[in-house]
C-alpha cells in the first residue's frame, strides 16, 4: 500500500507500507516545505505520485530506491509539465495530469519505450531463436 503521512520533520511524504513496516520515501523537492504524495504502485513496486519544494514540482515515479522526477524521464515536448501521476499498470504505463502547451491541465498516459540496448537484445535473441528453429529442422 502506498500513501503520505506527516513526516518527523513536518511535510508530508510518500510512503511503502508493506509487510507491517512502513517506509519513507522521501521527497525531491528542496526546503523545509517540501512534500511527496505517493497515489499508485503496481506488482513490480513501481510507485508513483508528485512531489513539491520551494523551487521545484512535478511527478516522480519511485524504483529501485531512488525517487526520480517523471519529467526528466519522457521525450520534451515544448510547453508540456506532468504535474500529478495517479496510477501504474503492470507493463510501467502511468496515468497522468499535466500542463499542455495551451496552458490548460489535460491528462497524459505515459508508455514506457525500451532503451535501444533493449531492443538490441531482443533483435539478438530473436536471431538466435530462428538460428536454434533453423539448425533444428535439419
């Protein structure tokens, strides 16, 4: 389960509650005000949420122990900020609120791209499977 509680310092912070423990998250944004709201995780303990600071906001997404800003993840386009992550699905899709370049909140569905190593281990993979399938019907 995920969610925020007042922290020892006074902001609020994401946090992983799992197992009868609950873990803080911490945040991204700077000052004493700074705050993170955790709103979705999926089976791979993805999490997901927004975060804000006296200088900074925007929406993280929280994995392998490290809270990243969402915004330095996806391809710029000019004029867009994703503001609020609500959801993640089990293939890393994640359902989002933002500012367009018109200047008005719309919601954006963020779909995770393979790295192009991905893509070349799996070009290498496939190759080889057809190699296996071809050396087999011999």
């Amino acid at each position: 389960m995920v969610g925020w509680a007042s922290s020892p310092i006074g902001p609020f912070h994401a946090f992983l509650y799992s197992n009868g423990t609950m873990q803080d998250l911490g945040t991204i944004g700077d000052g004493y005000y700074a705050d993170s709201h955790a709103r979705g995780i999926n089976d791979s303990g993805q999490i997901v949420g927004e975060y804000s600071g006296q200088n900074s906001s925007g929406a993280f997404i929280y994995e392998n122990g490290a809270m990243v800003d969402l915004n330095t993840l996806v391809d710029p386009l000019p004029g867009c900020w994703i503001g609020y992550a609500q959801a993640i699905n089990d293939s890393g899709s994640i359902a989002a609120t933002g500012v367009a370049p018109d200047r008005k909140y719309h919601a954006f569905l963020l779909t995770p791209v393979p790295e192009p190593s991905s893509i070349l281990l799996l070009g290498i993979g496939a190759t080889g499977m057809a190699c296996l399938a071809r050396c087999r019907g011999r």
